[in-house]
C-alpha cells in the first residue's frame, strides 16, 4: 500500500545492513569526592578562627573553623564549678560529721542501755523508785531514736550527694556539648576542598561553611530521565566525557540507584564509579554520559531517520512496510522483522 508519492529520480536509496548497535541512556551530572559533604555547626556567632585553608589534609575529629560564643564559655565554666562543689570528694566532710554524730548516738544508746539493765536488776531487788526506772526506759528510747535518725540523715546525705553529683556531671557534659557545637570538626579522613565562609562572618546552623571530600577516591552523580531509569540497573557501564578533557571518553560502571525521584527535576539520581579515570580529578567538574542498556553485535539496522511514524518504512517503488523495531539510538533503528539486507528504501519525506 501506497501512501506517499515519491519520485524515484530524486530519492536516495539505502539498504539495511548489519552491524554493531548500541542503545544507551543519556545523563548529566558532576564528579563528586567520595563521602563529600557540606559542612553545618548548630552554632550561631560570628567564627572567631579558622584554623585550616583550602586543599588541607584532615582527619575525622580534625577542627576546622570555631565559632565566638561567650556566654557557652562562661556556662561551662559555671557547669565545672557547680561539678567541684557537688563532687563526692569535695563532701567527705559533710559525711564523716554525720559519721561522728552517729558514733556518738550509738555510743550515748549503748551506754542508756546499760544504765537501763542496771535500773531494772535494781528494781528487781527493790532499790531505787520507778520514776527513776522510768527515766531510764525514757534515756533509753531517746538516745535509740536519736541514733536510727542519724543513721536516716546519713543515707540522706549519701543519696543527695551523689545525685548533686551526677546531676553537676550531665550539666558539665550538656555545657561540653553545647560549647563543642561552636567547634566545626571532620567526619572524615580526606580534603578541604573549600572553605565558604572568613573570619569574623556571622554563621547560622543554615549556612554551609565547608566543603570535605575524600583525598583520592572519586564517583559519578549523575541525573537520568524519569522516562529512562527503567532501562538503569547496577554494573552497567558509562561512558563519560567531560569539558576538562575534550575528545576523551572514559568509563564507569552503574553502583547506586537512588530510589526516589526529584519532584522538580523529574529525574532519578545514579552513583557511579570510574573503570578508566581521567589522570586527575576535582570535584564538581561536569560531565555528560550515556549509561550503555544493550548492545547488539551484528543486527540489521538502518538510518533512524528512514523509519516513518516509528514502526514503518518505504520501498524505492513507494510502498510502505510494516516493520518490527528493536534498540533505536539517535542515528539508528533495529528491525527485526519486515526488510532484510536486499530490501531498497527511501527517506520518507516531511
């Protein structure tokens, strides 16, 4: 069936031929330092020193700039003291009284004790009254009451010790804390790729104040179409070129597939490594890819441009054939049914 009129003088004829396809999915992105981050204190102020430069090796727990805070100062210095006077040590005095009030109520027990026994083997033969029997019993019971009281207040002490002091402990560790959240240090071992802030600037917990990476281990972000990251899986090879290096082309292998979509961007993020690397790298250098899907070695192809409405083609006679479309790329299509080697077609025209 014929649907378009051509002009067999005018028209360029090809025949599908076969060879190497490749389909792949296109992406953009940057090289990224592995494990780079950007760097937030919870602090506010204005950074009192910095105390690395940019392109400085770091370790985790190194310091990289601090943040001028008075006040965290003084209350620490108040939490330190408020620790002294609340520590077990520092009461020992205040223990061993009650320690002596407490020999001296069990001394004064045992001794009403005795004169108690005394009074009542007297009595027993029939000397003295019982007033003085009864005064005796009364010293008795007062000197036992006075010494379980002071045994009480002793427990007392002890446990309010020990509570001021772990109480002035935690407070001493909050003001630790809250000081340290003005001190920026690394998370990691690597670079300081840059600072982003001098000193004397005021920070917020909203401002970003560094950027640290690892010294020597890179990765690919790249950013693929919601349309194409059905076609991404894990190991598939990327080939990369970037502007830093014109007219190479490297390669990478697929390591991560980000499983949320960017709302705004409307596209996936992919973490990838490099197999054959450019010999030097810097963070945030752009780059552009092709993540290859399939590759197909000797299947029959032609011009993509030769396909009318994606599932047809047109013979040099005029006649349009249905055909079966495997991998297309940008320059060409697979069929896989409809035309072989010998079949002449034309370009359809607009």
């Amino acid at each position: 069936m014929s649907i378009i009129s051509c002009g067999k003088s005018d028209e360029k004829t090809i025949l599908p031929e076969k060879k190497s396809l490749t389909e792949s999915v296109y992406a953009s992105g940057l090289v990224k330092a592995k494990g780079q981050y950007e760097a937030f204190t919870l602090a506010t102020g204005p950074i009192e020193e910095i105390f690395v430069r940019e392109g400085d090796t770091v370790k985790a727990g190194t310091p990289i700039l601090k943040v001028f805070s008075e006040r965290e100062k003084l209350g620490r210095d108040n939490a330190q003291l408020s620790r002294n006077f609340a520590d077990l040590q520092s009461n020992q005095s205040r223990i061993q009284d009650l320690e002596l009030t407490i020999n001296l109520a069990k001394s004064k027990k045992q001794n009403d004790s005795l004169l108690l026994v005394r009074q009542t083997s007297l009595w027993a033969k029939g000397i003295g009254t019982a007033v003085e029997l009864e005064q005796r019993a009364l010293n008795f019971q007062n000197s036992k009451t006075s010494y379980e009281s002071a045994l009480l207040r002793y427990l007392d002490l002890k446990r309010e010790i020990e509570f001021n002091s772990r109480s002035a402990s935690k407070n001493l560790a909050i003001s630790d804390v809250l000081l340290g959240e003005y001190l920026l240090t690394s998370k990691i071992d690597g670079v300081v790729y840059s600072v982003l802030k001098e000193k004397g600037e005021m920070v917020s917990p909203q401002t970003p104040l560094a950027v640290i990476g690892s010294a020597g281990e890179f990765l690919l972000e790249l950013q693929v179409d919601e349309y194409d990251i059905s076609k991404v899986e894990l190991g598939q090879i990327v080939m990369v070129t970037m502007d830093s290096f014109k007219d190479q082309v490297f390669e990478a292998k697929v390591t991560r597939i980000y499983p949320i979509m960017n709302s705004l961007s409307k596209s996936f993020t992919i973490e990838a490594v490099f197999t054959k690397a450019p010999p030097r790298l810097y963070p945030n250098l752009t780059l552009e890819a092709n993540i290859v899907t399939q590759i197909k070695a000797e299947t029959l192809v032609i011009p993509r441009s030769y396909l009318w409405l994606d599932n047809q083609v047109i013979t040099e006679n005029g006649d349009t054939i249905p055909v079966k479309v495997g991998i297309k790329t940008y320059q060409f299509a697979e069929i896989l049914e409809g035309v072989d080697e010998k079949t002449p077609l034309i370009l359809p025209r607009k």
